[in-house]
C-alpha cells in the first residue's frame, strides 16, 4: 500500500543525526515492546509480513512518532485483529477474559535461543526464474491496497538484473492470508539520474531486491 512508511526519495524530514554511542533503549517500554512482538511472531501470532503491514496502517501523525511508538501501536492493532485481544482490553492494559491459544502455544524459555536467530525464507523453485543477471527490467507501477516490498521510487523505472537469489516466501501474499506464494528474488540496479532526476549524482547508483512479479521485460 501507498502510504508515510514508503519514504524513499522524499526529503524535508530533517537530517538523520545517529547516536551510536547510546543507549539500545530509551525506555524500559521499548525493551518490552520489542520483548512481545518477538514473543509473538515466536508462537505464531502474526508473521513479519503481517507485522510491518500493521504498521504500514498507522496514520501519518502516529507512524512519524518514534520506532517503538511504532512498534507498540502494531502490537495493539495486530492483537485484535488476530483475536488475541479485544479493543476494551488494549484501553484496560490487562485482560478481561481467557485468551486465545496461539498457533504454536505458549512462549518458554527453550524459546529463546530460537528468537534469537532470524529464520530462512528461501523456498523450493516453483518453476524456473523469467530473468538472468544482466536482464533489463521494468518496475510495474502498481498501487496495491495491501503490503508490497516494491519501493514507490522505482515504480515505473527500467533497471537492470545483478544478481538471483532464488525463491523466497512472497511477502505481498504471506502480509494478508495468501499463503507463502514463493517467488523468485532479484537485485535490481537502477541508475539514479532516472530516479531521482538530471541533478543527480552521474555516478548514483541504486539497487534494490525485486520479487519475480513487481517486474516485466524492458
């Protein structure tokens, strides 16, 4: 979907001003925040695609706060839409009836040495790749309604194949209830006058992953 998530290529937002020096977390609340969604993608609550669609949803004033203000509105949605909690519990902050029994049951500590370790998403080939490193390519210009990983900047842009990485879980289809849907995965190399304008940078190069069905022959 189009939406204040899918920030690339804009500009006024200010400079990024990393502190690497700092703290992992400002708050004890964001240590917790991270703790349950780790906790829930763990026992099968919602997956990754699901999750960052959750927070593809947010408003523009509520997804421009903080990361984990982010990552904590997410929990709340993602907890009753999956039917975890109902939305009287969320305002309550505990609660108010026996809950719903995930997926993979419930989270122990034998738990944690696989939370730790982020999980494949390579699949079996389905059927053979439609592109071959040095393949020029154009970026569809879709709009879905629901999660792409197609960057809005490319959209509509030619671009040439660098590299395969074989089939992975399709996140367009895993986000909504579709299934795994595995598709092949490219490496895109686009020229950045052709995103970003004549101005540009002559030397800009920008390459982003591109799964089998945001792309057609160029």
């Amino acid at each position: 979907m189009n939406g204040i998530h899918d920030m690339g290529g804009m500009d006024g937002f200010g400079t990024v001003d990393p502190d690497e020096s700092g703290p992992v977390f400002h708050g004890k609340w964001e240590g917790q925040v991270m703790a349950a969604s780790r906790v829930m993608g763990a026992i099968g609550g919602w997956n990754i695609d699901q999750g960052r669609y959750g927070i593809e949803q947010l408003p523009p004033h509520r997804y421009l706060t903080s990361y984990y203000h982010r990552w904590l509105a997410r929990c709340e949605w993602a907890l009753v839409e999956y039917g975890y909690a109902d939305p009287d519990e969320i305002a309550a902050g505990h609660s108010l009836r026996p809950g719903k029994t995930p997926p993979k049951g419930k989270f122990t500590v034998a738990n944690l040495d696989r939370i730790s370790r982020r999980g494949s998403f390579t699949r079996p080939e389905p059927a053979p790749a439609r592109f071959a490193a040095g393949d020029r390519v154009l970026a569809r210009n879709i709009h879905p309604r629901g999660h792409t990983r197609l960057p809005r900047y490319v959209r509509g842009h030619v671009g040439v194949v660098e590299r395969l990485h074989g089939c992975q879980v399709f996140p367009d289809s895993a986000a909504t209830g579709g299934g795994e849907n595995p598709q092949w995965l490219y490496t895109v190399r686009f020229d950045g006058r052709d995103l970003w304008g004549g101005d540009a940078d002559p030397t800009l190069k920008v390459s982003v992953e591109a799964f089998e069905p945001y792309l057609e022959p160029a």
